[in-house]
C-alpha cells in the first residue's frame, strides 16, 4: 500500500483507525517474506528432482536446514540401465565422511571413500526381469562433524532383450533323482551365503580383469531349454576355455566359498568388497582355498566340464549385493590377460 499525502490522511483518521491502518502493512510485508521464502524452497527442491540422472553437480540438503548451509556435491549415475545389469555410481562431496545407499530395497553402506580416487563407489544391481519401469536410490550423507544430509534420484530400466539357447544334457541335471535334493538345497544355501557376503572394504576396481583369453560363447540372461525343457535363464557368462586352462580372479579380493555343486561343478567365489562377488564354476580343479587373499589376476582353479555342461569351458557368475548381473559390461575389452 502507498501512502500520499501522509500529514493530511493522518489529521483526519482518528487514532483507532490509523492503528489498524498500520497493522494492515506490516501483515502484508510478513505475507510477502513467507510467500518468497515458501516459493525458494519449491525450487529448489524441484533442482533436487530434476537431478534425476547422469553426471550431475548439486547440493545436499538436509530437513530442517536452511537453505543457504546446502553443500556442494557430484554424482555420477547413468542416465538409464538395463535389467540385469550393474552400474557404478561415484559420489564425491567435501566433508563426507560415509554414505549410505539405498536402491529399491538394496542396502549398501560406505564407511569411506576409495583411497584411490577419493571419492565414494559403489556397484548397484539391477534384477534381470524386474518388472519396474524405474527404481528409486536414495543416498544418505553423513558429514564430519555430525549431521545428516538426503539426496533421492529416479534410475530408468530398460527392458533387454535375451536370447533362447536350446541344449541336450545328461537327463540327471533335467530331472534329478530325488536322493540328490538334499544336496542341491544345501548347495544352493552355501552359494547364496557366499555371494550375499558384504565386506567393508572396496577390493575391486573397473574394469574386472577377464578370467581366460577366450571369447564368450553364451551370454548372460538367455531362455535356457534343456533337452526341451525351459529352466532358469543363464545367470552368468560362459567363456570358451579346454579343459586345464588356467582361470584368474577378475580382481582382488578373499575367497569365500570352495565347493564341489551338483550343478555348478567345482566352484570357487572371490569376495570383491562393498558386496560384489565373482563365482567360477565347472572347474576340473581348485587353486586356492577358503579364506585365502587374491591379487587381480591370481589362479582361482581350472577351466573343466564338472556339473550341467555339454562340454568344457569356465562358466563366470557376477553378483551385486546378492543380485547376479551380467559380468560382460565390467570387464576389459581386450581379451589379453594382464
């Protein structure tokens, strides 16, 4: 409200009105500053939403704080990801002292960031056939000092398509006898054991190493038919190996299961840190034993034809936080062992 003629005006109200003239402004005044102060915190609110993908620079905010303490950050995420796939992301924000993730339901915490790069890392899971269009991460910051900070992104799923592989096996791994139950169960228990296993410290670096110089000659994800029958898709990579040839951890890391399986064979799983694991199956041979350390590289065992095979290769099984997820996009390209 403008005021002119300010002497006269106030002459002719009498004192009662003229309060209430001067009330009526201040209100005013006050409804403005909040409208502005409410409008402020929609945009930037919204810049968090939009932020939803990619390579993105931004800041933190916490509930409750004011705007003005948000602090800067870089997240690296795809802007999209395929079902039964990984995807690193890369968090880096001064001050942070551990982050904790949460992609749909799959929990991963961060004590530090990588000594390497000195940011924080971490491999995510997407489920082959998750029938979500989107999954939701949620990052919690925590910062030195104490203190709380949320950050929530949407991740679009892409739906691959997968290959139908039709292959004749000794009819026992179709329809197994009912004595060897008991140890397919008990196996089965064990490898989710082993694969489920989350250390706290980040042993892995991308990309893995390829565990033999040969090509892949079955991919991950494809409708298996074993003798006409559809089973479980192929939740791993097979790589063409002669039985005897050497196989190599795709990274470092500690060796957590060692077992003979009616279905895998002999089987060997490295633990890589931060839940990701590498599993080798169908080997003719162990070269190291449980609790055993690994270098990138070392000798896990040998390419061999035992469990459901049609003949010798190594069979590679990926997994992300218990997910298994196809391990091709990891590695290195060049089929030349390091």
């Amino acid at each position: 409200m403008r005021l002119s003629g300010k002497n006269s005006v106030m002459r002719s109200l009498p004192l009662l009105a003229l309060l209430c003239l001067l009330l009526s402004v201040a209100g005013d005044a006050g409804t403005l500053r909040a409208a502005a102060a409410t409008e402020a915190g929609v945009t930037l609110a919204a810049a968090d939403r939009a932020a939803s993908s990619g390579s993105k620079v931004g800041a933190a905010r916490s509930p409750g704080r004011r705007q003005e303490r948000r602090r800067p950050f870089t997240l690296d995420i795809p802007k999209s990801v395929g079902d039964g796939e990984a995807f690193a992301l890369r968090f880096g924000a001064e001050g942070a002292e551990a982050l904790d993730l949460d992609l749909d339901g799959k929990k991963l915490h961060i004590g530090a960031p990588s000594p390497v790069s000195g940011i924080f890392e971490a491999l995510l899971p997407v489920p082959l056939d998750t029938k979500k269009k989107r999954l939701r991460l949620t990052l919690t910051v925590q910062w030195k000092g104490g203190g709380k900070e949320v950050l929530t992104r949407s991740v679009p799923v892409k739906k691959r398509a997968y290959p139908v592989q039709k292959l004749t096996v000794d009819r026992k791994f179709v329809n197994p006898p009912p004595e060897t139950a008991e140890k397919i169960r008990r196996d089965r228990a064990e490898m989710r054991a082993a694969v489920t296993t989350v250390s706290p410290v980040q042993y892995w670096r991308l990309p893995l190493a390829r565990p033999v110089p040969g090509e892949v000659t079955s991919l991950f994800g494809s409708r298996r038919v074993f003798n006409g029958v559809p089973k479980n898709p192929h939740k791993g990579v097979d790589f063409d190996a002669a039985a005897g040839d050497p196989v190599a951890a795709v990274d470092a890391g500690e060796v957590v299961l060692v077992s003979e399986h009616y279905y895998g064979g002999n089987t060997v799983v490295v633990d890589h840190g931060l839940g990701v694991a590498s599993a080798y199956l169908h080997l003719s041979g162990f070269n190291v034993r449980k609790g055993q350390r690994v270098a990138r590289g070392d000798i896990v065992g040998f390419a061999g034809e035992t469990g459901r095979v049609t003949g010798p290769h190594l069979h590679l099984s990926f997994y992300v936080l218990g997910v298994s997820v196809n391990a091709e996009p990891c590695l290195e390209t060049d089929r030349r062992r390091d």
